[in-house]
C-alpha cells in the first residue's frame, strides 16, 4: 500500500527534521562562533568526564522522566513550557560553568525526556509501552555521531539499525522482568550505547558554553537550541514511527529513501 499524499508531506517534514544539520551546526550558526574554538578551552577534567556524566544523566532521567507522564496518546505537545525549562537550567550552569556539568545534566536531560515523550504521545505513542519508552531515550542517539562511526552508520535509518539489537534485547527483557534491579545490567547495556553518541552533543554543548562570553545568558540559549534540536529529532522519529505503524517499516522506509530534501 502506498502512502498517501498527505502522509508524504508528513513523511518529508519528518526526513527534512532528522537529516538536517546536527547540533554543532547549529549552535554555530545562532551564536556566529565555530564552537571548534571551544574544544581547546575544555579542561581536560571536564571533556575526559562527560562520558562518564552523559550515561548518569541518561539513568537518571530515565528513572524519573518517563513514569509520571498520563496516558493521552493524540494530545498536543508542550514545547515550549520544556524548552523554558531546560533555558533555566542552561542558565544556571551557565551561571556556574563548567564546573555545574554533573548537576546541571541529569536536571536538563530528564526535562528533555520528558519532552521527547510528550511529543511522542502527541504523535499517537501509548506511553505506558516499553518500546515507546525504549524509542524515546533511543531519540537521544539521533542526530549525532559515535566516535566509531563510519559513512554507512550515518542518517536516520542507519542509526536505528545499529540500535535495534540493543532495544530489542532490552524491551524483551524489561517486558519479562519489568523495571527491577534484575533489569539493571540490561539497561545500563542500552544507556551505554545511547550515551556513546548523546555524550558527542554534550560535548558540543559544552565547548560552545566554554566560549568567553557566553555566561548564563547564554547557556540559556544554548540548552534552548540544544532542546530544540532533540524536539526536532523526536517529532521526525514519532512521525515515521506513526507511520511504520499504518504502513509497515519497509514500505515507510522506501519512500523515506527516495524523497529528495533541500540540505
């Protein structure tokens, strides 16, 4: 079956959102500096522990983010109220520097969880399902490199491929254990994985937040453009998710292949 003609736009806003350019560029364009000249000002204490940082933050959020939301598949979205509240945190660490990381990440992440998963619900996802859960925190890998990737691991689908095993593995396991202690080892498995390329835009965050002048003004902004850009990869991924469900992955996965975007 092919899709509609309304879900072909559907389907090219979805492509245009997730094959854009990534977070770094995007930072450089609104604050006008290459956010290289920030990879020198990281001390090494802070670029050698955001590894470390990125898969506590992930834990953590996805203790906290993602059980305390109602069921309301279908509802609209509050971007904005999280996106003003990831621009506190960011100002706060801003505030602090770079020194606040550890504090001011798990508050930022867990708020953008939450967020990714109001978009999902908004797009028709049952919040209560492992694999919406497993989805969400798999939005975080998108839009993003791995320091092992190569040209074939790049793009949207290419990185839900290299995913896949790990939520499969993960949402069985979950599903027959439940979220336990027993679960632990299997999810920390999952975060790593996930954290390997959410780690990669931290570190973006960071370096343009070293940039002199920046301050709390501006790490307001940047978390701001940082949330936004995770916002814009969630809808993009609920979008194809909504329609893999209607139309099946392959016969989505074909027509998302052969539409052409403006770059």
């Amino acid at each position: 079956m092919s899709l509609s003609e309304s879900d072909i736009l559907q389907l090219t806003q979805a492509k245009t959102l997730l094959e854009n350019p990534g977070l770094a560029a995007k930072i450089t364009d609104f604050i006008g500096t290459p956010i290289e000249k920030g990879f020198s000002l990281l001390p090494k204490s802070v670029s050698g522990g955001i590894g470390k940082v990125t898969q506590a933050a992930l834990m953590k959020a996805s203790d906290a983010a993602l059980f305390t939301m109602k069921e309301a598949p279908g509802e609209e979205s509050s971007d904005r109220w999280h996106k003003l509240g990831v621009a506190v945190s960011g100002g706060v660490g801003g505030f602090f520097g770079l020194s606040a990381l550890a504090i001011e990440l798990p508050i930022s992440t867990t708020i953008m969880l939450r967020s990714i998963a109001d978009v999902a619900r908004s797009e028709g996802e049952q919040l209560n399902d492992i694999e919406t859960k497993m989805a969400c925190l798999e939005v975080f890998a998108l839009g993003g490199e791995s320091s092992s990737d190569d040209q074939a691991e790049k793009g949207y689908f290419a990185v839900r491929t290299v995913l896949a095993n790990s939520i499969a593995e993960t949402a069985e396991y979950i599903a027959a254990k439940g979220f336990s202690k027993e679960a632990g080892p299997v999810m920390v498995k999952f975060i790593t994985v996930i954290a390997e390329r959410f780690g990669v835009q931290v570190t973006q965050k960071m370096a343009a937040q070293a940039v002199p002048a920046i301050g709390a003004a501006g790490g307001a902004i940047i978390n701001t453009l940082f949330i936004d850009h995770f916002q814009d990869m969630a809808r993009g991924h609920f979008i194809v998710r909504r329609l893999e469900r209607s139309y099946g992955e392959e016969q989505v996965r074909l027509a998302y292949d052969s539409l052409l975007i403006e770059g």
